[in-house]
C-alpha cells in the first residue's frame, strides 16, 4: 500500500551556511561598520546580537533572505523576545524541528475532513499517510502544501 510521511525538518548545515552567509553581509554592509553585530548558531537556535534594536529588526530581515536563497522555508523559524545586557541586545530565532502533537492532531484532523481515501496516524514527530491509491497521496500533499499553517511541512520515504 501507498504510503508516505510528513515531517519537519530543516537541514542544519544550511541554516549554518546562511548564518556564514548573513555574517558575511554584515561584514560589506555600509550601516552595520564600525558596529558589534553578529549571527551564532548553536543547538537549533540562531542567536543574533547588535547595539540597537532597530539593528536587530534589519538582522532578521537579512538572515530570513539568505535562510530563502539557501532553500529554507521561513516558517521552520520562530523569533523569541528582544533581551537587553549592557550595550548590546540580542534575539534569538527558534529552529522548529519535528511536528508537536498539536500540530500533528490539527494535520490528521485536516486530512480526515478532506474525505480523502487514507488513512492518517501519528507517529512521533510525524505524521503518516496510508492510501490505497498514489493519487489519493498526492491530493493529500496539495491539501497540506495550500493549508496555512504555522509551520513548514517535507513529505518524505514516499513508498509505492
């Protein structure tokens, strides 16, 4: 039986790539001389760090256009609160990894409603999708692919 997985996932050597990348913009960039201002990634959280807030908003705007040239989808990322430490302030951008049970309770709820012939069922941190027929499949990534949902969705190990 057809059948393939929906996951989350983000390749974590191209989040690094666009942080060097967003680094390396900072570097050329006429309004950021003369000014400490870096991007850091560590354990699936991209920390960005500059001496104004107003700096930190152009920061985001700088990483999310590099993170899109390097083929990440912006919605893998959710932006925390801005922290003040002395002279420099610092965000931190969250990378979502795997789908959460309420997600994956929302997907399969979707997926149901849509009376698509398959079957649906949580495994993990993903999500399943059983059918009797490869259309059948596929309309059900169409369905995910235009549904607005808050996270960036994969559809991989499609089986036949």
């Amino acid at each position: 039986m057809p059948s393939f997985d929906i996951v989350s996932e983000v390749d974590q050597q191209e989040v690094l790539n666009a942080v060097d990348n967003a680094n390396r913009e900072l570097q050329t960039r006429f309004d950021f001389r003369g000014i400490t201002a870096e991007f850091a990634l560590k354990d699936k959280v991209v920390t960005l760090t500059a001496e104004a807030e107003f700096q930190l908003q152009q920061m985001v705007e700088i990483f999310l256009t590099k993170a899109v040239k390097r083929g990440i989808d912006i919605r893998s990322f959710k932006e925390g609160s801005v922290s003040f430490s002395g002279k420099t302030c610092s965000n931190a951008l969250n990378l979502l990894q795997g789908i959460e049970t309420e997600m994956a309770k929302k997907l399969v709820k979707l997926i149901k409603d849509s009376k698509a012939k398959v079957q649906a069922s949580i495994q993990g941190e993903q999500v399943r999708v059983t059918g009797k027929k490869r259309d059948d499949l596929q309309e059900v990534i169409a369905l995910v692919r235009g549904a607005e949902l808050e996270q960036a969705f994969q559809f991989t190990n499609f089986r036949d």
